[in-house]
C-alpha cells in the first residue's frame, strides 16, 4: 500500500468518523444532562437520512436547506419525546424511572423503525450525490466532494455546539446542570427548560449525521442500528460524561475502521472495534478519560 492511498484511505475515515463523533456527542449531551441512556438516538439518524432523501432528491432543494430541515424536524421530534414521553416518566417513575426509560427508549426505537416501514416502506432510498459527483485532489490525494463536506460541515457543527456550550448564557446553564442539578435549580435555571431543549439538541445532532450521510449510505429504516452501536462503543471508551473526549474516538474509530476494511475485509474491523471494548472493561471499566467506574453513574 503506497503513501498516498494510505492517505486517502485517512481522509476517508475521518469523514466517517466525523458521522461517529455527531451521534456519540448527541448520545453524550442527552446521557451527561437527562441521565437518559436514548436507545432511539439511531431513529434521528434515520429521520435525517430520510428528511436529506426527501428535500435533496425529491423536491431538489438546496443541500443547506436539506440539513436545515433534518436539523428542524429532529429538534422539534426530540422535543416532542421529552415532553410527552421522558418528563411524566421522570415525575411519576419513582427510582426505578431509569430502568423505565431504559425499556422506553428501546420501544420508542421500534415505533419510530415501524413508522418508517408502514408510511416509507421498506425500500431503499437515496440520492447520487449531496454537493458534488466531483473529486477533490489535496495535495496528491483524492477524497470526493461529498466525503469532504462530511468533515468540514461536521467539524463546524460540533465547533458551533462548543460555542454554544461554552460562551451563550443557556449553553453554561446547560453545563450547570451537567455538574450539579441541584445547586444550579437553586441558582434560578429551569430544568425543565434545559431538559427539553438539551434533548432537542442532541437528537439533532444525530439527524445531522444521517443527513450527511445519505449520497454514501441509502436511507432505510433499521439504519440507525449500526450508528448507534458505534456511538455507545465511542462513548464506553471515552467514559460516561466526557463528551470532549467522544470527538476524537469517534474520529479514530471511523480511521480504524476504514484502514481495516483495507487491509483485512468488511468483517474485521467489527472484530476489532468488539476486542477492543471488551478489553477495556475488563482492565479499565471506567473509560479512558473519566474518573471512577462506569457503573457508579447507575448505582448513584
């Protein structure tokens, strides 16, 4: 294997990463915030998938407007799930409400999958290409446009959720209550509030995903199972909680993964990714970057 189909085999699976590091940061955001484990977050890769499918290949729009939608109708939708499904489930549940909404995002998963099957059908659909059919050359090395796009759109999503996070006043609220619900409800933050609005954000963030995704991967709607795989095994490496340390895994998994395919076959690079994680909890159950076991966040 020469330098420069290494280097493109590179590129390449940092756009896939790219997609690992969107879903596992909206698993992360919805995880570290409403203490929820969102079995369904895979479903709002599909509906970005099918929401890019519809806009791009159907009514063809913009691809802007495309992601702007996706973006639009995931937020509204997760939004919808925090109302009407998480928060009475979070008031009447009592202490096993956990476990409760264990089994109830497993079940949102299928309703949302069946949904698709019933209203969509079982077909598979996409589009050729999302920006470009062309070819981009970086300094010797050819990536497609789309595959480029995947990195830089994905690159400025998690950089403009970081801004959001780090300098608007609802972005250090919504840290606030990562670090303490408590003490910040005592200081005036609405947790409510911040409930929904965090749940809208991470299923957008997944819808973002799909969208990007739908010149490379058709939409179809079981598609959201692998994604969401990939996404806890991302966020069980990092550590519970640690959503800055999910943006590079994720990106190393997809290199891992593209590299592996390359050298091996299609196969081997879930063997890898697998004897990796079980590696890992046996020796280090905690995660790479967080403190204390992964565990303690359900016993606390």
């Amino acid at each position: 294997m020469d330098i420069n189909t290494l280097a493109g085999l590179i590129l390449s699976g940092i756009s896939r990463g790219m997609i690992y590091a969107l879903m596992t940061v909206g698993l992360a955001l919805i995880l570290g915030i409403l203490n929820i484990p969102n079995f369904a977050q895979g479903e709002f890769y599909m509906i970005g998938a099918y929401m890019a499918w519809f806009t791009i290949g159907v009514l063809h729009l913009n691809p802007i407007i495309a992601l702007f939608s996706a973006a639009l109708v995931s937020f509204v939708v997760g939004v919808f799930c925090e109302k009407i499904l998480f928060t009475p489930l979070r008031k009447f549940g009592g202490r096993g409400w956990l476990l409760n909404v264990f089994v109830l995002t497993l079940g949102l998963s299928l309703i949302l999958q069946n949904i698709a099957l019933v209203t969509i059908g079982p077909l598979y659909y996409g589009v050729p290409y999302v920006w470009s059919p062309n070819v981009v050359n970086l300094f010797g090395v050819g990536i497609s446009y789309d595959r480029l796009m995947i990195i830089i759109i994905g690159g400025i999503t998690i950089i403009a959720l970081w801004m959001f996070l780090k300098k608007s006043r609802l972005g250090r609220a919504i840290r606030a209550v990562a670090q303490d619900p408590i003490a910040a409800s005592l200081m005036g933050v609405n947790l409510k509030t911040i409930y929904t609005i965090t749940n809208g954000l991470g299923c957008m963030l997944s819808s973002i995903a799909g969208a990007l995704t739908i010149s490379i991967l058709p939409a179809y709607p079981t598609m959201g199972i692998i994604p969401l795989y990939k996404a806890w095994f991302v966020i069980i490496m990092a550590g519970l909680g640690t959503i800055g340390a999910c943006i590079p895994i994720g990106i190393l998994l997809g290199v891992v993964e593209t590299v592996g395919v390359a050298v091996a076959s299609e196969g081997w690079q879930n063997v890898i990714y697998l004897a990796i994680i079980c590696i890992l909890l046996i020796f280090k159950p905690f995660g790479l970057f967080r403190k204390g076991e992964v565990r303690g966040i359900w016993e606390r």
